[in-house]
C-alpha cells in the first residue's frame, strides 16, 4: 500500500478557504487527500501571532486529537520592512526533504500551491519519491505546475461542498 505524509501550508490555503467564504473540515480534508492510501503522518504548518489566542490553541489541540494532525507552528516576526516572516515554507522543505531520506513515505503530498517549493519538489523527485500536490487553481504558482505531471495536481476549488463545515 502506497505510504503518504501530508505537508499542509494552513497559512497558504486558509486565504483560499477565506476568498470562497467557506470553513474547513480538516478531518474531511484529511480524507479527501488520503483516499485509500496509508497515511503515515499528516503536518500542518502556520505562522502564529504572539501570544496565540485560546479559540486557535483549542482549535490546534482539537486538531491533534481527533484527527492526528501535528502542528508546527512559527511565531511571526515583523521584518523591518513591514512584512511578516513566518519561516513556514523552510520548516515545511526540511521536513518533506529529511522524511525523504528517511524513507518514511512513497509519496509527499504538498498542500499549497506556492513557487518557493519548486525546489523542493525536484530534490524530492530526484530521490525517487513521488509528490503529490493539492492547490487552489488561483493561487498555484506556475513554476510548480510545470514542475509536476497533470495528475499529480488536485484542485482543492474541486472538493469545497465536501470539505466544507454545514452549519
């Protein structure tokens, strides 16, 4: 059976999620990617404002608990130039990279659709692992969808009604 870790970029995907006015079930979403695969750990990488509110640091416990996620968090740190560093992206790559070597996947799914990983996805590649990647149409970087095999790219747009929490 196919082994898969996910690598979830929540920083990234959450504006998407936001743009379509809609809110996530992760668990659904953990499904969704999964399928009928053995999944083999699932990471789910965010930027945090310091100090991080109770609604978020319950909504990360609930998270671990019920659906096995591991958090990573990085506290955002202003630049002097105004913008946030949240150093996600190179956690995310040390992570995808040192578990490759590993060998404790077959297939790295990335969720996120940023260029900054284009990198990372040749090396991973280059190892002979697969990568898998999960995007918002509007928010793939060009750069990783030529980097990658049609089929190896799910639209994230394409699974809404059944990920989405019905209130």
């Amino acid at each position: 059976m196919e082994r898969v870790i996910v690598f979830l970029d929540n920083s990234n995907i959450f504006k998407g999620f936001r743009k379509y006015d809609i809110k996530a079930d992760y668990e659904k979403l953990k499904n969704a990617i999964t399928r009928d695969r053995e999944l083999r750990g699932i990471f789910l990488y965010e930027g945090v404002v310091y100090p991080m509110s109770h609604e978020k640091k319950n909504w990360y416990e609930e998270l671990s608990n019920r659906s096995g996620y591991v958090i990573k968090t990085s506290f955002n740190k202003i630049a002097s130039s105004g913008a946030i560093e949240k150093k996600v992206d190179i956690k995310i790559a040390i992570d995808i990279i040192s578990l490759a070597y590993e060998n404790a996947y077959d297939t790295a799914v990335l969720v996120s659709g940023d260029g900054d990983f284009v990198p990372v996805v040749k090396k991973v590649k280059d190892m002979d692992k697969n990568v898998e990647l999960w995007a918002f149409r509007y928010s793939l970087a060009n750069a990783l969808k030529e980097e990658l095999n049609q089929e190896k790219i799910y639209y994230l747009d394409d699974i809404l009604s059944k990920i989405k929490i019905s209130i």
